[in-house]
C-alpha cells in the first residue's frame, strides 16, 4: 500500500492506494500522522482503495481526533459505495465529515 500525497488550496489531500488492513495501518497511520504534523487541513480520497479493516478505521478516527485536538479538520471524500459501508457500519459517518468529492469538502475548510 502506498499514500499519494498532493496539495490543493492549502490542503493535503492524501490517498491510499490498495488496501488498508492490519498488515498496511502502520504505514498509513505514519503517512497521515505526518501529513498532519505539516497541514491541519487534511482530505483523505477513498477512491483508489478496494478495502479497509478495523485497523484502517482506527487510524482515521486517531487522525480526526488529533485534528480536532489542534483546530484541524479532516474530510473524507470519494468513498466507493464498498468502503462508505464500512464506515456507516461502524458509525463513522455520524462523527467525521464525508463528502462525495474534494470540491463538495472545501467550504468545509474554510
């Protein structure tokens, strides 16, 4: 698994490449946490990942909460139907932004 990492209007947008699981939430947790430590605003695209364990949950709800814990904000956009199933399985979709594209989550960060 690899993280893309780009920026667009003062914000990071990272996307995960593959699968997110217990064999890969490390890297990603390293990859977003340093992304955070450059950038408050963070937007994580789903689009290019065909899977997400408990393991990749909890780094994105580690992220949120250091996000709020700073006056950041995180987004999540462009969730394949699979993976926003997911995260309304577990209540996600109740505690952190999602958006069905980048450009829908950008007054979000204003």
């Amino acid at each position: 698994m690899e993280v893309k990492t780009e920026e667009n209007g003062g914000i990071t947008i990272l996307t995960p490449v593959g699968r997110v699981d217990t064999s890969t939430a490390k890297a990603f947790e390293d990859s977003v946490m340093a992304a955070a430590e450059k950038n408050k605003k963070i937007a994580i695209s789903f689009g290019e990942i065909d899977y997400i364990s408990s393991a990749g949950l909890r780094v994105v709800l580690m992220l949120g909460k250091k996000l709020t814990a700073t006056k950041g904000v995180l987004a999540l956009v462009n969730m394949p139907d699979k993976i926003f199933a997911v995260f309304k399985m577990s209540g996600f979709d109740k505690i952190l932004k999602i958006y069905p594209t980048l450009e829908e989550s950008k007054p979000f960060f204003n």
